[in-house]
C-alpha cells in the first residue's frame, strides 16, 4: 500500500516522460507507462565582474524603462545566490520570465536588458554603410582631419556627405541609436582598491549559500534620502488617460532614510524609518537587530563599507554582543542582498504615491513590510513540507 502511495506521488501531468520498458534483455525493475515530475533545474547568472555588478546597480535605478530596471535586478539577485523562484516572488513576476532574463544576459550580455522594439520601413543604407558611419561616429573628429573635439549630428552629417553617404540629421540620429550609440557626457571610472576583494566577495556568498550554524544572516543597509513630495511611477490606466499628481516645488518636510536589516535565510525583512544616518542612529538599529535574537545566537551582519558602519563604538559593541561585522568589498555594496528588497521598496511604496506626512509613509512602509513577510510565505514553508512527508 504503501509503495503505491509512493508512485502515485510522483505521477505528474507537466514537464514529464515515459519510462520505456528493457530491451534486448536488459535486467532491472522497470515500470512501464510510468511518468516521473521533473524538476526545473536552478538557474544562476554567471560570475560578475565588479564594473558589471556596479552598471546593473547603476542600470537598475536609473534606466528610462521599467522592464530593463527590473532585468538589471533579477542578474543582481541572481548573483548573489537567490534561485529563480525566490526572485520572482520577490519581483513579482514568474519563474520562467527571470530563467529567460538570467539565460538572455549569459548569452548576451547588457544588451540583453534592452526593450525589443522591432517594426517600421526597410532602412534605406546598406549595411557596410551603417558600418562606416558608425566607425566615424565613435572616432574623434582631430583624428579625421576635422579640428573638432567631438562630432555633432550637423557636422557628421556633412562630414559624411563628403564620404558619398547622404543621411539627414534625423535618420543619422536614428542610424545611431539603433547601433546603440547616444550623445553622452563623459564620466570618470574607478576599480575596487581592496586587496582581498576575492575574499571578501567569498565570505558574503559563502553565508548567502550555507546557513552558519551558530546564528542567522543579517544584511544591513540604508535607503535614502527619501522626500516628502509626489513621487512619479507606472500603473495601469486608459489609453492616453495616464493618473496625475500634484507638482510641488516645496521641500519643507525635510528627508528620512529607510534603515533595513534582512534575515537571510528566514526571509524576513524588518526596517525603521530615521531623519539622520549617523553612527549613533546605526549603533542604535543594530541594538534592535539584536534584540530580535536570542543573546546565544552569533549574528553574522553583512554591509557595506560606509564610515558610519565601522566606527569604534559599533566594533566594541559587535564584540560585546556577540555580532560578527562581514564588510562587503570596497565598491561592490551590489553583494549585500538587501540591495534587491530596497529597489521592491521604492517601485511599490515610494514611486506612484503622495503622502501628506511622514506617518502615512511610515504606516505604508510597515504595511509593505508585514505583507511581505506575511503569512503566504509560511504557507510555502508548508507546502514544501508536504512534498517531503509524501516522498518519504
């Protein structure tokens, strides 16, 4: 009986195949017309460089669309160790959107993370044209023979024209956007000056993989400054027919800043909303945190290197109260994980909203918060239990 109860578990109606009888006589107990669930395997995002993890943060706060912050997001969660149905439940969308994402952006790297457009009239240049406008477009124009530091359309439109490629100045832009070039400010770069980089890095993921068994994982971080002011979003409304807020151009209520801590693996997001994030309002939050856990427990706190995180009196209290300080790399906050709850936060609390005072967004944050950690998510934890009570 009971090994019927068994087999009738694993009969599945998705994702299966046939366990086809021996042949040729092969020996062994085979079950004929038998279907066995299969189970998807994880998906994960392949090693980030430091500059990679430091664009998709950058991509996944300040990108023009929505549908590319949200891609930058699921490569970062996905590199600091989450599976594909964690970063879905915590986006919001499903598990084969986030496999498709993590899979695009291994083959293909950032480009990946772009809207596909696709339509309109055939282009009217060949594509050994387009070729050569482009290699002129990204050449300065003093090595070209034209006494210009930089090209504007006018100028390369003419330019061009001497080279026997007739464009105008619009479908020269257009050619242009569609090889991926802009006009663009030129920006500074830095490189992680961390000599253990490698094993910093390590040690983060390494807590994120395998729960220690002394105590929890708790990542901490600030988000902020956050004002008190209409703050623009998306939502769905008709055609032409967008919801407005008010535009204001006063900024009396002052900012607040949304202190985070993050169990790992219990999933449970907990935070506190502050006026200043100096060190004795950090000091002050990591005395919660503890409080939340039994003395005995050793808490392993994950953050970032900001000053105000590593002071003297926060490393005489960890050592007093049982607290282990593990510093993500110089420049590479990207591996503290909480880093993914903060970018759900703004887009489903800040953005879209007007609060006329800071206890209506306090209230909204800690509603956001219970709903997140509420009781759907236990509901999993039994789920899961059932599946291994009927396997066994």
């Amino acid at each position: 009986m009971r090994r019927s109860q068994c087999l009738m578990g694993l009969v599945g109606r998705p994702e299966t195949f046939d366990r086809k009888l021996a042949s040729d006589g092969e020996g062994g107990h085979m079950l004929p017309n038998l279907e066995v669930m299969m189970r998807p395997p994880d998906v994960f995002v392949r090693e980030l460089f430091l500059e990679e993890g430091t664009r998709l943060k950058s991509i996944s706060k300040r990108a023009k669309y929505q549908s590319k912050r949200q891609r930058a997001m699921i490569v970062l969660a996905s590199a600091t160790g989450m599976s594909a149905p964690e970063i879905a439940r915590l986006m919001r969308t499903d598990e084969t959107h986030v496999r498709k994402v993590i899979h695009a952006f291994n083959e293909e790297g950032f480009s990946s993370l772009d809207p596909d457009y696709r339509g309109g009239r055939p282009k009217k240049t060949t594509p050994a044209q387009r070729d050569r406008i482009v290699a002129v477009a990204r050449a300065r124009p003093d090595t070209q023979g034209v006494p210009l530091t930089r090209w504007s359309l006018s100028k390369l439109a003419a330019h061009l024209t001497s080279m026997d490629i007739l464009l105008g100045e619009e479908t020269l832009r257009q050619a242009l956007i569609d090889a991926g070039l802009s006009h663009q400010r030129t920006r500074s770069w830095k490189w992680s000056p961390d000599p253990d980089f490698r094993a910093k890095a390590e040690r983060v993921l390494s807590l994120y993989r395998q729960p220690p068994k002394d105590g929890p994982v708790v990542c901490f971080d600030e988000m902020g400054p956050v004002q008190l002011i209409p703050h623009h979003g998306s939502g769905w409304a008709p055609v032409r027919r967008c919801e407005r807020l008010r535009a204001t151009y006063s900024k009396k209520n002052g900012v607040r800043y949304l202190f985070g801590a993050y169990d790992v693996h219990a999933d449970r997001l907990h935070g506190r909303l502050r006026s200043r994030k100096r060190a004795t309002d950090v000091l002050g939050f990591f005395a919660q945190i503890r409080m939340r856990y039994d003395p005995r427990l050793r808490i392993h706190l994950v953050m970032d290197n900001l000053s105000t995180h590593k002071t003297p009196a926060v490393r005489e209290w960890a050592e007093k109260a049982n607290v282990e300080l593990v510093f993500t790399p110089t420049y590479a906050s990207f591996l503290n994980r909480i880093e993914c709850h903060f970018w759900a936060i703004n887009e489903f609390v800040v953005k879209n909203s007007d609060y006329s005072d800071w206890d209506m967004f306090a209230r909204a944050m800690a509603d956001h918060i219970t709903y997140r950690n509420g009781p759907h998510r236990d509901q999993r934890l039994i789920q899961a239990e059932r599946k291994l009570l009927i396997a066994g």
